[in-house]
C-alpha cells in the first residue's frame, strides 16, 4: 500500500517531519514554527559522552523532542513506540502503513542508501516518514532530500536498530488526531519559554550558553592534551554535527531566526522582529567559527587564526547568545 504523501523537502530531518506529518492531517504550519514551538534550538558539549570516539556536541534539543513539544502545545494526539526485536518493528510500522498512518522513524543515517556517500556515517538521530509499502521495498519522505525514495526491508531494519548512542530501538512516532483549531500563540509563547529555560539555567557547564563558553576553554587544550589527528577530529565533529547535521552554515541559529519572524506575524510583538535579526548575526558568527575550524582541520597556511582565534570566536558566540536570551526572556517573563 502506498499512502497518498505530499513530500515537501525542509532544511532539518526531526522539524521536517514534524511539519510534513501535520501538513498531511491538514495543520499548515511552516517549519520555522514547528522548531520554534518545539524547543528544538540548543546546545550542549559532552566530553564524557563518546559519539564515533569523539565528545557529543549538539546544536539542538533531544532526538524526538521536538515532534512530542509541538504536539502537545497544539493539542495533537500522538503516539511514539519503541521496540526490543526488529520483527516487532517491522511488523507495527507494516501495520500503520496498512492502516493509512505515514509514520516518522528514528534512524542512523549510515544505513540508508538513497543518501549521498559523503552524509553517510554513524548517526542515529535521523528522522525520516515511511508512507508506502510493496515488495519488501518502503516508500520514503527524508525531508532533507528534494525527492522521494525508496528502501529495502533489511536496509531499513538495520537504520533503525543501529547501536551506538543515541540508539533507536526501532523508534517510530505518528499522529492519532488533531484538534479542529490550535492556538498559535500560546504555543509559541510556550516554545519560547523553555528554549530561554534550557540555554539560560543549566548550572552545569555542559548545557546552554555556558557549555559554548566550556568549548571555548576546551579547545585550548586541544593542541597540548591531544595528538595532532585526535585534535582535528574533535575540531571536525564540532563543525560537522554544526554543518551537515545542522541546517548547514549556523546550528540552527538562522533556522530560529526565521522562526522569530513568523512569531512575529502572528503575535505582533515588534521585539521578536528585532531578535530575529540579532539571531541571523549570530548565526553569521558560527559560520565565521566553522569556517576558521573547518581552516585549522584542513592544515590550511592563509587566513589561519589557530586555537586560540577560534576560542576567542566562541567566546564572542558566548556573550552574543547570553545577551541574546535576556532580552528574549523579557518577552515572556
């Protein structure tokens, strides 16, 4: 069976098939509002946890965060599963498609074969919608392709029971129902709220804002506590998960940017215009940050600024986003 899907490709895989799943059941929001209203804008530095040998670094909340946020705040019901078995998995997500449900699922992006060679390595927090099954072959929508794909049974299995952290289990979400009328700005109001809650209050140095400033210290160790491979493979996994599984250029900073100008036009509060363009610059700040890194790991000779250049550029990142989330803060107090 193959459901009846409009594919629309977004710039993020989890806030795409959020979007596309509430176009399909007939709530138009863009995915600028589907981020924002998820919380999905973060950032975190774990050096104790180990992802491909390297320390964790995100610009955005929590794999599945986003979709569960969004649903809530508009009053969605949904569901989200995980499985022990890969028959167990497989048989449900068959069961959906069966039933005319297009189902989001969790997967590592290594094990998809309609990607680029180049993206294609081990990361298990891709977000993809099945919504078509025939000859052991499924119908995909990756938000972050322009067009449709399809996926073998056992290419599909293995994405989504990769190992490696976060492991997905066979994790599967879909919509069950939704409301006749969704109030846009409460939610709005809400996403905001724990976005200015989860970068500012954090103690801990790993979460937040404080944890940009932590990397900016880190990093300075970098040259004397690593070998010189060890070094830029930490450097390149910090501008990969900020490039690639980023929405390329800014960690999602230019994504909630744009996310501000929509709130913008449906609450009418003139400071969340301006906070939209002080988020664009400091999106134009981690993109100078990727590109001196993305120099130091290349051994490039010109326009290098080294490691003690690009902690400075953290540190200027730092102080932009702190300033940043006091003012978005006052919006909602």
């Amino acid at each position: 069976m193959i459901i009846p899907f409009e594919h629309q490709s977004q710039a993020h895989c989890e806030s795409g098939v959020t979007t596309n799943l509430l176009r399909h059941y007939g709530l138009p929001i863009n995915e600028p509002l589907a981020f924002g209203i998820g919380s999905g804008l973060f950032f975190a530095h774990l050096p104790f946890v180990k992802v491909n040998g390297v320390p964790g670094t995100t610009y955005r909340i929590y794999p599945g965060q986003i979709f569960s946020n969004v649903c809530k705040r508009l009053g969605v019901t949904y569901t989200s599963e995980k499985f022990s078995t890969v028959a167990q998995a497989m048989n449900k997500l068959n069961d959906n498609i069966g039933s005319g449900i297009p189902t989001g699922c969790q997967v590592s992006v290594f094990y998809l074969p309609f990607l680029p060679e180049v993206f294609r390595f081990h990361f298990n927090a891709h977000n993809l919608i099945i919504y078509g099954h025939e000859n052991n072959t499924y119908h995909v929508s990756d938000p972050v392709m322009e067009t449709v794909n399809t996926i073998a049974y056992e290419d599909l299995a293995k994405a989504r029971f990769a190992k490696g952290y976060p492991e997905p289990k066979g994790r599967m979400y879909y919509i069950l129902k939704t409301p006749p009328q969704v109030d846009l700005t409460k939610a709005i109001q809400k996403g905001i709220k724990q976005t200015v809650f989860f970068m500012k209050s954090p103690p801990l140095p790993w979460f937040g804002v404080n944890a940009i400033q932590f990397l900016s210290k880190k990093i300075l160790t970098y040259p004397t506590k690593l070998d010189a491979r060890k070094a830029t493979l930490y450097l390149g996994n910090i501008i990969r998960m900020q490039e690639e599984i980023g929405t390329g250029g800014a960690g999602f900073r230019f994504l909630y940017a744009a996310f501000l100008q929509e709130a913008y036009k449906i609450t009418n509060i003139s400071a969340m215009k301006e906070l939209s363009e002080e988020m664009t610059m400091i999106g134009d700040l981690w993109r100078n940050f990727a590109y001196s890194t993305a120099r130091i790991c290349k051994a490039r000779t010109t326009d290098l600024i080294g490691y003690q250049g690009i902690s400075e550029q953290l540190q200027e990142i730092y102080q932009a986003e702190l300033k940043f989330y006091t003012k978005l803060e006052k919006i909602y107090p």
